[in-house]
C-alpha cells in the first residue's frame, strides 16, 4: 500500500525542539521530491518546506528558515523536519506529503499528519 | 511572493447544483495550479493539477479551468460527498503558496 506516516509531534515549550519522521512505504521513495505541509487549528493549508529526491536541495518558506531542517534517509524511506526554536504560531498538523514529480511540484500523496502543539 | 486569494470563503448550494470555485493569483502562473479537498477531520486529496487535468480516481463532475492569474474549480453536479473544503495551490515558483480554503456546504 502506498502511504506516508508521520511521527515525533506532541507538546512542546516556546523555544523548544522537536524532530518529525515520515516514514514512506510502497513507492521508490528515493525517486520522489518531498515536502512538509502545515495546517494550524481551524486553518488552512500553509507549505513549510520541500527537499530534493537526493536530498541535495531544500527549499523553506521564510517563516522557519534558520529553524527548521529538513533532511531524508532515502535508506531508510524516511524525510525529517528537525525544528528548533518553536513558537506558539508553530502549533499545527504537520504533514508529509510526496511531490508529483518533474516540474510538478504539487502533492500527489498525503500522511495523516502529526500534531505539534507549543505552549508552556 | 505571489498570493492566491480565493472567493467565496463559503458557500452554500443544493444536492444537484453547479457550483464555482475561483482563486485568483497575484501575478501569472501560466497553468501552474492545482485544486485539492479536504473534508471534515480528514486528510487534504488532490483533484486537479496543471489547471485543467484531473487525477486518476476523481470524479468527473469535477474539473478546472483557468491560464495566468484566474482559475476555476466546477463542480458539475454536488453530491453530499463534497461537502468539504477546497484549497488551490501554485506550484511555479517557490513558495508553493495555497489559497485560504473555500468550505462548500449543503
């Protein structure tokens, strides 16, 4: 079955860090671009970040640059948002999601998101 | 950066009817466009990409129109199975930028 699965949310303190992991499964994931969507409580959908099928180029939307990195583990079938100095308006699901591919930079396949809450 | 603005935020419409989805860019995106549904508690799906072409798998009352800056989501005939919110999103340069979402109901 294809999918993606997310893991690594849960409540964190302002500046805090936390690292998701979207585990992929039934598709040559090294073949594919990946990216992070978020999606704020009773929000719409905003792009945080995309990584390369090689992973030799990422891409952030400027509210997390210098915070937030993302890496892959094309061994492992895996991409990581590593994100450090959280703020409250980082509270969100945060899914995983595949890029179409080529110059398609749209997302094809979705996870089920993981829940990242920053509140002291 | 490029902004998409969507319109309506909401509407309303009966089992049958036509409804009409616009989300208009900023600046041109040539057919850079796609068109995605989320339902209630659930995962966003992917409808249409590059404008006008739908995915495998979606039904054919939908589809889409639109070049440049304005661009069209129609659902031919809404079933009770669309209630959802709808979210355009350009894909021609970084940032991969979505419209705010347009929450269809019955």
């Amino acid at each position: 079955e294809v999918q993606l699965l997310e893991s690594g949310g849960g409540l964190v303190q302002p500046g805090g860090s936390l690292r998701l992991s979207c585990a992929a499964s039934g598709f040559t994931f090294s073949n594919y671009a990946m990216s992070w969507v978020r999606q704020a409580p009773g929000k719409g959908l905003d792009w945080v970040s995309y990584i390369r099928d090689s992973g030799a180029g990422t891409y952030y939307t400027d509210s997390v640059k210098g915070r937030f990195t993302i890496s892959r583990d094309n061994s492992r079938n895996t991409v990581y948002l590593q994100m450090n100095s959280l703020r409250a308006e980082d509270t969100a699901v945060y899914y995983c999601a595949k890029v179409y591919g080529g110059n398609y930079w749209f997302f094809d396949l979705w996870g089920r998101g993981t829940l990242v809450t920053v509140s002291s | 950066d490029i902004q998409m603005t969507q319109s309506p935020s909401s509407l309303s419409a009966s089992v049958g009817d036509r409804v009409t989805v616009t989300c208009r860019a900023s600046q041109g995106i040539s057919n850079f466009l796609a068109w995605y549904q989320q339902k209630p508690g659930k995962v966003p799906k992917l409808l249409i990409y590059a404008a006008s072409t739908l995915q495998s798998g979606v039904p054919s009352r939908f589809s889409g129109s639109g070049s440049g800056t304005d661009f069209t989501l129609t659902i031919s005939s809404l079933q009770p199975e669309d209630v959802a919110t709808y979210y355009c999103q350009k894909y021609n340069t970084v940032p991969w930028t979505f419209g705010q979402g347009t929450k269809v109901e019955i």
